[in-house]
C-alpha cells in the first residue's frame, strides 16, 4: 500500500514510515527475512507484519522502540533524498488553497525536482485528477518516475523531462492550475497560458526566492493578459507554550483580599473572595515564547488569474470603433 490508499494492518511489500526520533524518520518497504537497525537496535521486519499503522515496535534488544506510521505525503517530505531544494508544509497549504486544488483538477508542475509537492498534488486530485509534471534534468526525472512508480502514483502523475521555458509545455486547453517552480518562470508563462482550459478560469503560481524573478514574473504575467496579481512570502514562527507559577495559594487569597479592601465599595459589603477574583490570582498561568532562531525567508509565491472570459469571449475594439446601442420597442410601444 502506497500514498492512494488506507488500510490498517502492515501486510509485505507495504511503505512505512519508520519514526525514530522527532528528527529522524524513513521509509521502508517490508520484505520477508530483512531487519532494520538503528541505535536503538534491531527490528525485524517479519515482526511488522500484521501489526497496525501507528503501532509502537520494541527492539529485539529492547534498547529502545520506533513508531509505524502510514504513508502520507507529509512524512514523505520529512525523509525524501534531497535532490534539490524541497517545497515544506506551509508552503504546500498555501499553494494548494491558492490554486484551487480538489479532487478531480489537472495540473501543471515544473519542476519536479526531488517530488514533494508532487506527493501532495497527487493526494489533493486524486482519484480522478491529473498531474503533468516536468522536469529538465534527466537523472531526476529518472529518480522522480521511480519514485511515482514504487508509491502507487503513475495513474495520477505523469512525468516528462522536458525543457519548459526552450520548448514550452505543448499542452492546450488542458489544465485547471499551473505551478513553476523553475530559475526564469517569466519564459514559461506564454506556454502556461496556452495549456489553460480555455473555457474556465485558472490559477497560476511562480515560486521565485528572489524579488528580481518576482518582478520580471509579474511583467510576464501582464503582457499576457493574466489579472489578480498578487505576491505572498510564508514565514514560519512557532510558540513555544508553558505554564509558568504565578503565586502559591496563600499568597494568592492574601492578594485577593487586599485587592478587594483597597477598592472603594459601600460598608454592606463583606470581606469574602469570590471565586472569579480567586481565579484571576491563581498559582500558574500560561505563556507562550517565540524562539530565538525562527525559519525566515523560503520563496516569494505569486499568484494570478487566467479569465477566458476576457481573453476569447470580448473582442477588443479599435481605436476609432463607436459603441453603437440598439432599442428594440415593443408593439405597444410602436403603436
């Protein structure tokens, strides 16, 4: 079992995810007879057999254990080879949102590069969708086909290596949404264009990390007639929550108490502390602490809009064309 599906029991020849530690996990396929070594010691794949995704393994040393974790695209990001730079999460959402991806949609990608979007692309369209994706380097388009091949996804992804920005996409009228995650993205947008459904709306994005690519993108995306331009940068900031001691019992009724007494009230009322004034003055609290190192600047991702409507249904007038107005009346009118 692969990315295109669920089941719940470790059968042989599946993909696991392996979590090690919260900075190491990998994937194997389990075969009959083979082990997995790590520090914490040996683990068999015949014992994972039959036992449920998300299960907790015991070495056969008994040093330490590993958890058994279901494909997903999101693990696959975390242990992928790195054959190039990756696309992470909050890209990923962002993207996916942006460019109105569901299930059913065809889409562009170029680059394929190491394939982590292309994992999520395939999960978001799948079952009925289409993934075009192209890359130009042939050991990666290699690499990447394996890949597909091995976690159940050529029905959904088909791979062409191909030079987009020199010979452009030669698709037309095909797809929903368009990604370019390539050094000069302006030099494909033409080609992008043309692969539009030509009779619905679309979505395009660029991947750029640096301004400079961001602007000659944006022009690009003008000339060819594209609207609803606009420019977004993701930055992660995680919190990091806690719960801190505010005061112990005693001195929280004592401070209760005096801060009661200090208020200016009318002499019926008595001395006692209710539970809301309690409550404000209680032993912990939580608080939340932004690291000091915090994951900056990825890429720029700018979106536009590809209106048919405006394109092929409106044609333009000239300089010296007069808008001319016709008033049909009806009978009761002309009589």
């Amino acid at each position: 079992m692969g990315f295109t599906g669920w089941k719940t029991h470790i059968e042989e020849g599946d993909l696991v995810f392996v979590y090690i530690t919260r900075d190491n996990t990998r994937s194997i396929f389990i075969k009959k007879g083979d082990e997995l070594r790590n520090r914490f010691g040996v683990f068999k794949h015949d014992d994972m057999i039959g036992k449920e995704y998300g299960s907790k393994m015991v070495s056969l040393t008994e040093k330490g254990f590993v958890y058994l974790l279901h494909p997903t695209p999101e693990l696959w990001t975390l242990c992928l080879p790195h054959r190039t730079q990756i696309l992470y999460i909050a890209d990923i959402s962002f993207i996916t949102t942006y460019l109105d991806m569901k299930p059913g949609s065809r889409v562009i990608e170029s680059g394929t590069g190491s394939g982590s979007f292309s994992h999520s692309i395939a999960r978001t369209i799948q079952p009925t969708g289409k993934l075009y994706t192209f890359e130009y380097h042939a050991e990666r388009t290699a690499a990447a086909q394996k890949e597909f091949t091995d976690h159940g996804l050529t029905d959904i992804i088909q791979i062409q290596q191909r030079d987009v920005c020199k010979d452009g996409f030669g698709m037309t009228d095909a797809v929903n949404a368009v990604f370019l995650d390539l050094p000069a993205p302006w030099e494909a947008i033409a080609s992008a264009k043309a692969a539009f459904l030509q009779h619905r709306t679309g979505k395009i994005c660029t991947f750029s990390p640096c301004i400079e690519q961001v602007a000659k993108s944006v022009q690009a995306l003008n000339e060819n007639g594209f609207v609803d331009i606009t420019m977004y940068e993701c930055l992660v900031r995680s919190h990091d929550v806690s719960p801190i001691n505010k005061l112990d019992f005693g001195d929280a009724i004592q401070k209760a108490v005096q801060k009661k007494q200090s208020r200016k009230r009318p002499l019926e009322e008595t001395d006692e502390v209710t539970e809301a004034e309690l409550e404000e003055t209680i032993t912990k609290m939580l608080v939340s602490r932004t690291p000091v190192d915090t994951r900056g600047h990825t890429s720029y991702l700018t979106f536009a809009t590809f209106l048919p409507a405006i394109e092929n249904n409106v044609s333009p007038a000239g300089e010296d064309d007069l808008m001319e107005t016709v008033v049909i009346k009806t009978d009761e009118e002309q009589s």
